[in-house]
C-alpha cells in the first residue's frame, strides 16, 4: 500500500523469511523524505536494520539487547522527523474511512498477543486489526 501527501510517501510491505521449516515474519516502512528514502525493517529473528536509499545506516542484530529498539527508534525519528509508530498511524489516517460513520480517526487497541484492534475515534466501531505473526513466534 502506498499514499502520498504533501509529497511525502509511505510504504508498509511485510513478509516471511527463514527456513521454510522454521520462517520469521518481518515488516518494513518505507518513507520517502528530502533527504531520501529510509527504511525500518524488523524481523522475527530479532534483528532491526535502517537503510537510505538501500544503504544500510543502522544495524542492530539483537533487540533483546536493552536499549536497542529504542536507539533505533531514536535513529529513525531523527532522520524522518517521525518514530516508524508515529509513521505507522499517519499511513492508518491517510489510508482508512470508517464504513460505518466515515470518520477518518482512528484509535489502536490491544488484542491477543501480537494483535491491535483498529477503532474508529468516531463511532468506537472495530474497523480492522492489525496482526503481527512474529509477535506469537
Ligand atoms: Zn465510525
């Protein structure tokens, strides 16, 4: 899924990785930005990468390590403006309507392990969920 506003762009792609016997989700945003296009990928084998234009700026292979998540996420806002959630809930807000009232806020709650619940600010209406497979893995 793309969107584009104010010339910003912001991709969101997640897939499988790993042995097949044994595979890993990962999730990835991309945003375009003046400075170029950076990427905050995780994975299930506990790793966080941060590239521009697919050059890797960051690396952290552990992020059970204490710290290392937040040294990304500090990373990332630093270099895009905003944290990947703070991204994450502007791609949320530009991407989705709710079908019952047509409001365009929305609120996240948690769910079972690995799960948000999508609602809607206008109507609490559940207009989605957001399911995470490596958080269960
Ligand atoms: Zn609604």
């Amino acid at each position: 899924m793309t969107t584009t506003e104010y010339g910003r762009v912001i991709t969101v792609r997640n897939g499988i990785e790993g042995p097949r016997h044994d595979p890993y989700g990962w999730e990835e945003l991309t945003v375009q930005r003046p400075n170029g296009c950076w990427c905050y990928r995780t994975g299930g084998l506990g790793y966080i990468k941060i590239s521009r234009n697919e050059g890797i700026m960051f690396e952290q292979n552990d992020d059970t390590k204490p710290g290392a998540e937040k040294e990304a996420i500090d990373f990332f806002a630093r270099m895009t403006g905003l944290t990947p959630v703070q991204w994450l809930r502007t791609e949320m807000r530009l991407n989705r309507r709710c079908p019952s009232c047509g409001a365009k806020g929305y609120h996240l709650v948690g769910g079972y392990p690995g799960e948000e619940m999508i609602i809607c600010d206008g109507c609490e209406h559940v207009v989605g969920s957001n399911f995470n497979d490596a958080a269960i893995i």
